[in-house]
C-alpha cells in the first residue's frame, strides 16, 4: 500500500468510527421526531419536533425491537414514540392502557377496569388526569370510534392520540407490543420553528 493511500486510510478511520458512534447514539439514546398529523393536538401541534428518549424503556439492539437491557415499562399518561403495528410508520401517541387493564373506550373516554379516566374543563380546555399525568384531551367529532371493554395482554398496550376525534391509533391497529416502543416523547423542543421546551 503506498505512503498516500495509508495517510488516507489513518485520517477516514476516526471519521468512520466518529459516524459510528453518532448513529449508534441517535438509534440507541436519543433521537428526535417531527410530528406530521394533528392527532396529538391540542398537546402537540403539527411540524412540532420532539426529543425522544430511547433509553427510558431499556438499551435496545441499534435498529431492533430486541433490548439489550430492559428497563421500566411504559406508564398510563406517558407520551410514547412508536412503531406502528399496522405498516411500520413512526407515531406519536399516549399509552392509556397497559398490560392486564381491563379497557373501555367509549365517546373518547377512557375507563379503565369500569372506572372512568377522570375529565375536567378548564378555561375552555378538557383535561384528562391518565396515571401521574394531567394533560390537554380534545373530544370533537364524537370521541372517535368506541374500543373494548377488553384486557390488554402480556407485553402489550393500548396507545390513543389526545385527539381522539381524529387519531388513527389503538383502536384502529391494536395493541402495541413493548418492542415496538421506541422511546418516550420527554418535551416538545421547537415549535414554529422557534426553540423551547415544554415537557409532556
């Protein structure tokens, strides 16, 4: 091998190795995502970009659904990005039920082993209080199409959009398996183009 091609292939290998560790990163830790549909409104808006969290659930194997190391599972309340279970697209949705609820999705309300997701109006906003969180719900349309009552199975979840009138998710493709998970949605991070960070 001549002089120049060696000092061509030391300086591609920190390159190489540098690019390595980016893509390992971004599938593995933390990623970004820019949301494309308004069914996560009024919480998420459309062309929002949203940090991603891929560690919250486990290490995962780079471009798998295998965890290398599992961690907690995906809470009521949470915001999720995911694998849809349908045709492969990536989506933003709310877990609202998790292995072993009995659950019921009836107008857009949630109830969960017959007990009702609590719903509050406030200035003009509906609010639903699912697990620890308390977020923005919007019940147009008639709530979407009714699910259930059903039990979600083992490793499995049932994922809904705030915009239930208007939301292809759960009810539509079913239950998602916990591998398709890919991270949990942490804040909306720029919004019209403009930095900021509102946590969901």
């Amino acid at each position: 091998m001549s002089t120049r091609k060696r000092s061509l292939l030391r300086d591609a290998v920190p390159v190489l190795m540098a690019c390595a560790v980016v893509l390992f990163a971004r599938a593995s830790f933390a990623d970004h995502y820019r949301v494309p549909s308004g069914s996560m409104e009024p919480t998420v808006h459309v062309e929002d970009q949203i940090c991603v969290n891929k560690l919250a659930y486990g290490l995962r194997v780079p471009v798998s659904q295998t965890y290398m190391v599992r961690g907690a599972s995906p809470s009521r309340g949470e915001v999720v990005v995911l694998t849809s279970p349908r045709d492969g697209q990536v989506l933003l949705k709310r877990v609202v039920a998790v292995p072993g609820d009995v659950v019921e999705v009836s107008e857009g309300h949630v109830r969960i082993g017959g007990t009702e997701v609590p719903v509050r109006a406030s200035d003009g906003t509906l609010l639903e209080a699912s697990g620890d969180h308390e977020h923005p719900v919007r019940l147009d349309d008639g709530g979407g199409p009714d699910f259930g009552p059903v039990t979600v199975p083992a490793d499995r979840f049932l994922v809904l959009g705030d915009n239930r009138g208007n939301s292809f998710d759960g009810r539509m493709f079913g239950w998602v398996p916990r591998g398709a998970i890919l991270g949990r949605a942490v804040a909306v991070c720029a919004r019209d183009g403009k930095p900021t960070w509102n946590p969901l």
